[in-house]
C-alpha cells in the first residue's frame, strides 16, 4: 500500500522531523508515543491554512511538488490534501506503513474532499491489545484492524493522537475544549462531535444523542492521484468551496493551547488552574500585539470569553483589517507575509462585494 503514497526521501524525512518538528528519530516507527509525538508536533508547526490557495493567482489541487514544498520545505503548510498527504509521506519514509482514505463532510454537498491517513501499527502498547482468542473467529478484516490507526492533521480540527480503529472506537477525546469520537457504523466510520465548535447549519440535522456527525470514510486504499480529481470543488471552485470567500488558520501548541482565525475573528483556548483573570503565555502575546496595535483599546472587555470543564477557556475576538494581518504574521510566522497580506485584501474585497450585492437587493 506504500505505493498510494508519494515518496519521501529517508533523509530528508529525518531532516524534517529533527529540524521541523524538533522531535526525535525513532528507534522503531512502530513506536506508538513517537508516532503520537509526530502528529502533535505537526499540528504544532504546520498549520492548517487557506492562506495559500486564497492569494494564489492560478488556483489547481495541489500536486506533490507543491505539497513538498508548502509542508516539508518551507512548512507553511495549507488544507488536509497537502498536511495529510505530507504526514503519510514523512511515516512512509520511516517504513511505517500506511494509505490515504478518503471522507465525506456532512456540511459539504461534494463526496471524498478529505483525506486521512490510516497506519499499519504493530505496536506493542498494552492498552490496544486484546486476548487473539477473542477474535479467533472473526474475519480477517477484524483481525487486521488490531494494527490500523487513524492520523488526521488535515481536518482543523484537533485530533492530537492516532486513533486505534478497534479499540478506541466509542472512546471521547477532549483536546482544547472540542469534545469527540470515532465510531463505526456498518463498514462506514464516523467523526462526532458534542461541544466546543460552531455547528454548521448542515450538521444540526444529524445528532444522536448529543453526539453530531461531522464527515464519515471507509477503510478502502486510495492512491494520491485519486484526490486529483476529489479534490477539484475545493480548490477551483468559489461556489462549492468556502475557501474562496473565507479566511482560516489554525494551530495546535498542546492538548489544552490553540489559536485560530475564522475570518476576522481571533479564536484561542488555554488551559487554567481556575477561573482568574490571567493570560497564558498565548494570551499574553495577543494581549501584548493588542496593546502595541491599539493602544486606547483594552482586549479584555473586547474579547469574549467561553469556559469549558472550568479550566479551558476558549476567548474570540473581532479583529480590524490591519489587526488581522498583524495576527497572522505573529502566531504563523511561517507563511509569507505577502501571502498574508494579499489573501487578506482578496478576503475584504469578496467581503465588501457581497455586501453591496446585498445591499442593492435590500432596496
């Protein structure tokens, strides 16, 4: 299945990891704690970003050049094609083995534009092995989704370890106050969510139990070339793909630390002790860039302010233009400031287009 995936270099999959990622080199890939240290580390030094495709004159679904590129060489990253894509070649380089699958989101009318990567993991955690007289007359299916582990850092959402597809099905995680789960449903597998993200208008209409759909795959192999083809609403075209008209950047520092940006509102979570009125590290910074930025402005009484468990708060902020950009170039020094700053005028010029179109049908 190795051949689903674009070919990395050992060497320069060393680099990456050692230079990029600041991690270590496995003494064995199978290694549970360093795949999980990789995928968190990614979303830690990669962002997820549309920066990219909103500034870029000659839109196209990216092609592995261009994946090597934005992940690996310059690590400005981009949209799951590109993060996922990049995360399966760094593994595969390491021998781990592991496919791209492909999933459908609820709150898109387009099939397969997104992708996963799923591992082949021999690991000898103790916690994800069962007793092989308990499956001694399953199928051989089953029995090979004892070593199968979902990777996703391409979704914007946190999923900040492998998954084990067998025995972490049903399991909730909590990362940066974003409640979620896996769960299978015939030969279908689906990503839930109950609280700590906006719900889209098309995911209000399927919740169980609390619980909403967000996308769903199966565990079919497909080789990169097939989201050529998948992939085209997203990346060329406006009206099918909210990339066009929106502007969304994120990172993940840790299991509790996140900023990002939905359009020109600053989203971030931080742990706390309790319930004072501190900055964590994050927050400081953005209070510090606030106050340089706008000095008569105070950023607590402009920030909202949303606690989850007591000790993860999640606080938004509406920025100006300017502001914006200054957010960016702060948070994500690894995208271009030119990107920046171009995909941001293209992003008001849509803004204040729409808005006229509306104003004219309102007279």
């Amino acid at each position: 299945m190795e051949d689903t995936i674009p070919h990395l270099e050992r060497k320069a999959a060393e680099d990456f990891v050692t230079n990029r990622l600041l991690c270590e080199l496995p003494e064995d890939p199978n290694d549970l704690t360093w795949i999980n240290n990789i995928i968190k580390s990614f979303q830690k030094h990669i962002p997820y970003q549309n920066i990219t495709l909103l500034q870029d004159e000659i839109k196209g679904v990216p092609q592995w050049d261009n994946i090597y590129n934005d992940c690996i060489v310059t690590s400005k990253g981009g949209l799951c094609l590109s993060l996922n894509v990049a995360l399966a070649a760094i593994f595969s380089a390491f021998g781990l083995p592991c496919y791209l699958v492909s999933a459908t989101y609820v709150a898109t009318k387009t099939e397969g534009v997104h992708s996963i990567v799923l591992l082949e993991c021999k690991s000898s955690n103790s916690q994800h092995r069962r007793s092989s007289n308990r499956i001694s007359r399953r199928s051989s299916l089953i029995s090979r989704l004892k070593n199968i582990y979902l990777a996703d850092v391409g979704c914007g959402f946190p999923t900040l370890q492998a998954i084990h597809l067998y025995s972490e099905l049903g399991k909730v995680f909590s990362d940066c106050g974003l409640e979620y789960k896996f769960v299978q449903r015939r030969n279908m597998y689906e990503r839930l969510h109950r609280k700590g993200d906006e719900i889209p208008e098309e995911e209000k209409n399927i919740i169980r139990n609390g619980w909403r759909v967000v996308f769903s795959f199966t565990l079919t192999p497909r080789p990169f070339e097939h989201f050529q083809k998948t992939m085209e609403p997203i990346y060329l075209d406006p009206v099918t793909s909210p990339y066009f008209t929106e502007i969304d950047v994120v990172r993940y520092f840790s299991k509790h630390d996140m900023i990002a940006l939905k359009n020109d509102f600053v989203i971030m979570s931080s742990m706390k002790e309790s319930k004072e009125k501190t900055f964590s590290n994050l927050e400081t910074e953005l209070n510090t860039l606030y106050s340089n930025e706008l000095p008569n402005k105070d950023l607590s009484k402009d920030m909202e302010v949303v606690w989850f468990d007591d000790y993860i708060r999640k606080v938004k902020l509406k920025c100006s233009r300017l502001f914006l950009a200054k957010v960016i170039m702060q948070f994500f020094p690894m995208i271009p400031d030119y990107e920046t700053e171009k995909a941001i005028g293209i992003f008001y010029d849509e803004r204040n287009a729409f808005e006229e179109e509306l104003a004219k049908l309102c007279h």
